[in-house]
C-alpha cells in the first residue's frame, strides 16, 4: 500500500509512513476512486487497447541456482556443487 501511494503522490517512503493516517489514506482512496492517480489510468488504457504484462518466464529460484552453478564453474570460487536444483 505505501508503495502505491509513493508512486501515485510522488511522496517519499519516509514521509507517507510518518505522515499518512487511516483516516487520510481513506479520504485518498475515495478521491481516487473518483480520479485514478496517472498510472492506474494509464495501465488501464493500455488493457483497453490489448496490452498484457509479459508473462514470466522462469522461476527466479531457478535463475539463483543457474546462478550459483554459473559462479561454482571457476575453480577459484571454491564453490563445490553435486545435485539437482532445490524445488
């Protein structure tokens, strides 16, 4: 929620911790409601016109794993692995 709101006011993390209230952040929400911030109406346009996020493509423990095997290659990392990747 705080990084929705940062995003749509331009507010720094700090400040929207220390300074929004439930009760200001409700009254953001109802006037959102009314007035979307910029980037929901702009991701909301470009699903009108058929834009989808990309899917993704690989687990991300995965790619850690691909890392770690790509890392343990040198010899001088010192980094010894045997096995298959953790589920």
């Amino acid at each position: 929620m705080i990084c929705h709101v940062c995003q749509a006011t331009g507010w720094s993390w700090d400040y929207v911790e220390d300074r929004l209230t439930i009760r200001r952040l409700s009254a953001l929400a109802r006037h959102w409601a009314e007035a979307p911030p910029p980037h929901v109406l702009l991701q909301a346009i470009a699903r009108a016109l058929g834009w989808r996020p990309a899917p993704k493509l690989t687990d991300p423990s995965h790619d850690r794993w691909n890392d770690l095997v790509e890392l343990a290659a040198d010899p001088r990392s010192g980094i010894a692995i045997a096995g298959k990747p953790p589920l």
